[in-house]
C-alpha cells in the first residue's frame, strides 16, 4: 500500500476540531521509510508578507524549520506590504484602524479595495462606532454579519 500524506505544520488552525499538528512534525519519525517532498514556493503572496510570515513561523515552538520563497516581486507601490502595530484598548486599536483606511482614500486607494478582517464579532462594536464617526461607507461580510453599512456623505466620497 502507498500512503501519500500532504500538510502544512505552520497552518494547523483546525485544532479548535481536535487536529494535532504533531501528526504532520513526527510523521518522518514514526515512518522512516519515506521520501519527503517539500512545497517551499509560495505563489499567493507578495516578498514581504511572505518575509513577515517566515520571521513570525520562526517563534512557533517545535515547527518544521524552514523558509517560504517568494514566486511573485514585490508590489510598485509606496504603501507598505505589511504594517505591525498593537493598541492597549479596542477603542485605541478601532480609531487607529480607520485613520488608516482614511490615509489610504487620501493615497487614492479606492474605499471598495480595503477590507478588515476581524477575530471574531466581539471586535465589532467599536469598529462600527469609529467607521459611522467618520462616514466610511461600509460592505459587511461573513455568514452572520453584524456589521451595517454607515451612510456615506457623497461629498467627501463620491467617485470611490
Ligand atoms: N503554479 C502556479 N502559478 C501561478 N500562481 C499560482 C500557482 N499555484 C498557485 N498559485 C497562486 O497561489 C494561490 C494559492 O494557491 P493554492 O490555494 O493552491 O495554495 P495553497 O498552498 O493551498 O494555499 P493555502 O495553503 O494558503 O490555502 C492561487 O490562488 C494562485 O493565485
């Protein structure tokens, strides 16, 4: 018989559904007669996010060592590809989020290409607070969306 077993230790996000990641990191100890082949090019992401994933994969604890290689160049764009940033409060954090997109709109970034991505809807509340402050006209996404679309002023938004 001829088992072909495919994984990826550096996304193991179905362990809320009892998954181990340790299946895939001791597999080449508990069967060693077995070739391993590995799948290194990453063809979705642009150079720096692939940069920042390989910086952050380093701090998981008992991981396969290794780097993702960028396929695609980097972005021609003055905006940065990845932007680290923390807030002490979710007020902070929401009011921080939308000067952002707002700084994007004024970059010419189109309001309809910015999405936000959120944890879980326990993270909506002050979005939603922030975004209806500043007019922001808003899509909701997601099965259960929460969020509600803000009425825009045409004025500041027109033509986005
Ligand atoms: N051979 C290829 N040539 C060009 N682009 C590719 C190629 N393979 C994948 N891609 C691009 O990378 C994206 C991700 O591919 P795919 O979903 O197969 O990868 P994956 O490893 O399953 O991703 P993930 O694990 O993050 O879900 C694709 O939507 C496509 O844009």
């Amino acid at each position: 018989m001829e088992l072909c077993v495919v994984g990826d230790d550096q996304q193991a996000i179905y362990q809320w559904r009892g998954s181990d990641v340790s299946n895939i990191v001791t597999f080449p100890q508990r069967y060693p007669d077995m070739a391993t082949f590995e799948i290194t090019v990453n063809r979705r992401s642009r150079p720096q996010i692939i940069g920042a994933a390989n910086r952050f994969a380093e701090t998981i604890p008992e991981r396969i060592d290794k780097q993702m290689l960028p396929h695609r160049p980097s972005a021609n764009s003055p905006q940065p590809e990845v932007v680290v940033w923390t807030a002490e409060t979710e007020t902070e954090e929401a009011g921080w989020i939308v000067s952002y997109i707002l700084d994007l709109a004024d970059d010419g970034v189109p309001l309809r290409d910015i999405a936000v991505l959120v944890r879980s809807r326990a993270a909506y509340p002050r979005l939603v607070e922030q975004i209806a402050t500043f007019g922001i006209p808003v899509q909701p996404g997601g099965h259960a969306p929460s969020i509600r679309a803000a009425p825009a002023p045409r004025s500041a938004w027109s033509g986005r």
